[in-house]
C-alpha cells in the first residue's frame, strides 16, 4: 500500500468526484419519474462518495510526485474500479439483470464502445438511460483526462497519467507548457461541441431528454441509445445527417480544435495529414456504398441510399456504433467494410476507438519507403506525416502495438471460439469491443445484442472493451516483470 500511496490518493479522487455523477439521475428521477428510484441512486452516491473518502483518509499524507509505474496502475485501476460502481444501480433498477451483465453494460458505457446486452430499451425507467449515455460522455475523453486536469489541487504531477490516458502514438506533444492546462483546454473542446450537439438534436425534433442522451452518445462516440431501433426510431433526414456532422467532428483529435481556438486559423486542421486522410476515408467509404446500394436496388433513389450510407459509414467509422437500419441485410462487402473502417479511421486524440488513423498512416508510409528501398537499397527516405518526419521510436511503437494488437485480438478470438461460439460472432464481438465500436456481425449485428453471449463470453468482450479503451499496452505493461521490480 504505502509503494502506491501515490496511486490510492488520486484513485480516491476520481472515486469521490465520481460520485457526484450519480445526481444527474437522480435529478432526474425526482424530477421526471416522481422519484421511484431515487433511494437507489442516493444510496449508490453515498456509497461511493464514502469509499473514495476512505481511501483518501488512508492516504492522504502521501506526497510522493506520480512516477511512470504510477500512471499506468492508476489509469488501469481506474477502468477496473469505477464500472463496478457504475453498476450497481443497475442491479437495483434493472429488472432480471446480472452482475456480469450490469459490470459489462457499465465498462461498455465509460470505454464509449456502445455494445450493450440489454433488450426493451423504451420500457426502462428514464433515468437508467441517462446514466447509460452519460456514463458515455464522462468516458469519452478519458475520467483520468479530468483527473489530470485537477492534480495541480492535489500537489501530484500530472505528465504520467497524461501519457498513459491519451490515445495514439504522439503522446509526447503537449499544446500548453503545462499538462494541467492542455487537459482544460481539451474539456473546454469538449464541452462546447456537446452543447452544439446538444441543442441541435433538440432544435430537430428530439425531446430534451433524448437530445441530452443522444449528445452524451454521440460526441462521446459511444452509440448508446434509450430506443432498441437507435436512431432508425426517428426516421428523421434532418437528426440523421446532424448525427452525421457531430460525430464526423467528435472523430478528429480535440487537439485539432484546441490549436484552431488559440492560434484563430483552419491551418491546424487543413494542413494536418491525418485529418486529411480521415475525410478522404469517409467520403471515398460513402461513395463506394451508395454505388453498391443503388447497384443493388437495396434503395430506389440516390438521396436515400447516399443518406443511409454516409450515416452507416460515419456511425461504424468512428466506432459510435449508431444505425438507422440493419445492415447485415446489405450486400456482405458493405458490413465487412464498415467493420474494417471502424479498426483504424478515427483520429488519435478523438473519443473515438480503433487503432487510429495516425498508426495506420505511419504503416502505409513505412511500407511505401521499404518497397522503394528494395529497388534502391542505398536511398535515404524518411517516413513522414505531411511535413514532419516521424522519429524512429515512434515507428518502432506502430509496429510494436500493431503486433501485440493482432496478437490480442487472434487470442480473444481464439477464447471466444472455445467457448462454442461460432466463427462470425466472435470474431466481429472481438473487434467490435476491442475497437470500442459495438456492434459486429452475427448475433452480436446492429438489429441484436450481446445479451444472448454466455458469462464467460462477455467477460472476454469487457476485457476487450477494456484494452481497447487504454490501447493494450497502458494494461498489458502491468503484467510485465519489469513493472513490479522496484
């Protein structure tokens, strides 16, 4: 206890200050439900509010600065703990349900990868779905993002837990001298787009509460939805190409925005190289699969088949996890495209999943310089991302984090296979949670759920769920030796 005093202190934070997320529907079940499970939520407050206090009075003497080992325990502490809190009211609420079920619907919200194992969404209580698609907009951009940014209150540095919580190889660069600073800046992106989003949904049709709900699921890029049909409960043109706006925006790296605000020019965006690649993916994505759909009749007329498909590609893309329609129904290439796509298209530093653009342009470089040298073994070509070129050991982590993803994802795969599981479902299960993306294919496609999965087979997924979110290593550096010698 007393080697990661420094670890327990700020858990103790994040545990207390997360605690007061709970009042949102708590608000809103005294409110909107004549308070039918306010007691439950009060109860979940209190009890965790008082076991952060208690984790606090045991450490709070520690004034040791955060070190590197540090970073990576509490971030993964941090994702292990809080879904269990964020669990327990649904076991309360939430009729018939598990504790495996509640754990992994809770880890699915805070990674923001969208899959969920509950049915009958419109029948339960109002205020189970705001907890559901708030739990998406607290995950979105990183609990420890937040946590990062009030440290300087704790005496604790910050820079590890910055570097262990942003996602996508170029963790070094910082927008501010100060960490604290640029995590502010990040939630202060974050949190003008959710109003726009916000206010928009409602300015379309959506109820206040619905527009609050799909906000929180879209700008956090999770898909959540208070409908089994998702947005399809709608069949609004209008809501569907606003979704499409946000979560093209939520794709890109809030670092991007941050740099447009301080510097008052579009250069931060227009000149970065995977920006550019990230519109280019989608619009090239969109046009070849409303090609298919009016090729294949699925939709008689271009405006609809361009609408279903940009909004199919966009959802799936930036791993949120959103659909109007099933799919699964269209031509085979379309779902298994869609899938690919969300492995790899949204950008690092966005509240997106998947690999990230970056890693994949890094990947296409190399493979470029490697075919070039074969024909000239001697010319010198540095890998480069627009006008910058890449440092070595930022290549040399692609390639690391490229082989350990496939490693982990043929293993998860493997695991799901020998639980009977056909080859399908559990394949697209795995990327879909290892991607935070949420839907795959087979019994786990949009017009299903992962409810039908066995206990062991949703332990696998939130694992997943869990290793895509802090990007593999942030977790499997823990099971390292190196890590526990002092």
């Amino acid at each position: 206890m007393k080697r990661f005093a420094a670890t327990f202190l700020v858990l103790s934070w994040v545990i207390m200050g997360f605690s007061f997320a709970f009042l949102v529907p708590m608000a809103w079940d005294w409110l909107g439900e004549g308070g039918q499970n306010t007691r439950v939520w009060s109860w979940c407050f209190l009890f965790t509010l008082l076991s952060g206090t208690w984790l606090w009075l045991r450490t709070r003497h520690t004034s040791r600065e955060l070190s590197v080992r540090d970073g990576f325990l509490l971030v993964t502490l941090v994702w292990v703990v809080l879904p269990f809190y964020a669990a327990l009211p649904l076991l309360f609420v939430v009729h018939g349900i598990s504790f495996t079920d509640a754990y992994f619907e809770a880890m699915s919200g805070l990674t923001a990868t969208g899959a969920t194992t509950l049915a009958g969404l419109d029948l339960l209580a109002p205020s189970v779905n705001i907890w559901r698609c708030f739990l998406q907009l607290i995950g979105g951009l990183g609990i420890m993002l937040l946590a990062v940014a009030v440290l300087p209150l704790l005496g604790l540095g910050g820079t590890q837990l910055y570097k262990a919580e942003m996602p996508g190889p170029m963790k070094e660069q910082r927008l501010t001298p100060r960490v604290a600073e640029t995590a502010r800046g990040l939630w202060g992106v974050y949190f003008v787009l959710s109003l726009a989003c916000f206010l928009a949904y409602r300015w379309f049709g959506m109820s206040w509460p619905d527009a609050f709900m799909h906000m929180c699921t879209t700008v956090g890029l999770g898909g959540l939805s208070s409908h089994d049909q998702s947005f399809g409960y709608w069949n609004s043109p209008a809501l569907e190409w606003t979704a499409v706006l946000f979560m093209t925006l939520a794709g890109v790296s809030f670092a991007r925005y941050f740099l447009m605000w301080r510097l008052h020019s579009l250069q931060p965006l227009t000149r970065d190289a995977e920006v550019r690649a990230y519109a280019w993916v989608l619009v090239l994505s969109t046009v070849v699969i409303t090609a298919m759909l009016l090729v294949n009749g699925v939709y008689p007329d271009f405006a609809t088949a361009l609408r279903q498909a940009a909004f199919q590609v966009v959802s799936v893309a930036t791993t949120t996890g959103y659909a109007t329609t099933d799919y699964l129904l269209w031509p085979t290439f379309v779902p298994v495209l869609l899938l690919f796509l969300g492995c790899f298209v949204s950008c690092a530093g966005s509240t997106g999943g998947g690999i990230k653009m970056v890693r994949m342009l890094v990947l296409v470089k190399l493979a470029q310089r490697e075919l070039v040298r074969i024909l000239h073994p001697r010319v010198v070509r540095p890998v480069t991302l627009g006008r910058v070129t890449v440092p070595p050991d930022v290549i040399w982590a692609v390639m690391a984090f490229m082989l350990i993803y496939g490693g982990v994802m043929v293993g998860l795969t493997m695991a799901m296979l020998a639980t009977g599981l056909d080859v399908v479902t559990s394949f697209t299960a795995v990327v879909g949670s290892l991607n935070n993306i949420g839907p795959g294919m087979g019994k786990v496609g949009p017009s299903g759920n992962f409810g039908g999965l066995t206990n062991v087979q949703i332990w696998v997924c939130t694992l997943a769920m869990l290793l895509g979110r802090l990007e593999l290593l942030s977790v499997l550096v823990l099971f390292t030796p190196q890590f526990w010698r002092r």
